[in-house]
C-alpha cells in the first residue's frame, strides 16, 4: 500500500517563508481536504509537492513509500504518481477530463509503453 508522508516541511518562495513544519501523512485509498483562507499556503504545498522550481523546500522531507522525494525533479515525482491535476483543465477538443486522466494513470503504472514520446527527459 502507497504512503504519501510529510514531515516538518518548510517552503519559501522568492526566500518568503510561505509553510512552516507541515506533518500530513496519506495512505493509498485515502481523501484529504485541505481547507483555509486564501494566502494559507494550500496551494504552496501542491506545488511543493510536485516540485516546482519556484517552491524550496528549505527543511523537513516528503517521502513517498519510505522514499525520499526532495531532491527529484517534477517527472520523476510523476512517475511515483505525484502530479498536479488542474481544478478547471484546458478544454481539448474530443477528449473527456476523465479519459485523459485515465490514460495519465496508465501510463505511470506502465512507463514501458511504446505509444507516442515522452516530455519528460
């Protein structure tokens, strides 16, 4: 079973300390909701979590099934299953929210497939 664990994390962004010692941990089957005000940090810790360059992480870990995740770059987190879905996606013409995230899902569990090139180096 999949843990998500946060521990002590600490995110600045432009050298703003923005969290301050977040401890969250998530076990595969689980639904969190992360409720506040705007400007509580909601969104930073999304981003954080994906590993957006804007986002340092300045002490604590995240750490995904016991492994550490800090220091890997927004695809190899994607690989683990850890990516940012959009509240209000993109509309693409022909193809459902929901068949796009299915073929998402797909191919992290088989990062093997041949179809189409991947973006991520």
């Amino acid at each position: 079973m999949s843990t998500l664990t946060i521990t002590n994390l600490h995110v600045a962004v432009d050298e703003k300390p923005i969290l301050k010692g977040v401890n969250l941990t998530i076990r595969q089957g689980e639904i969190h909701a992360l409720m506040g005000p705007n400007g509580s940090g909601k969104s930073t810790l999304a981003y954080a979590l994906a590993g957006h360059p804007k986002y340092e992480i300045t002490d604590g870990s995240i750490e995904i099934d016991g492994t550490p995740i800090n220091e890997l770059d927004p695809c190899e987190r994607a690989r683990l299953g850890l990516f940012l879905a959009f509240q209000y996606p993109v509309v693409i013409p022909g193809v459902k929210v929901s068949d796009f995230l299915r073929h998402a899902i797909t191919n992290i569990r088989n990062p093997d497939r041949k179809e189409g090139e991947d973006s991520c180096p």
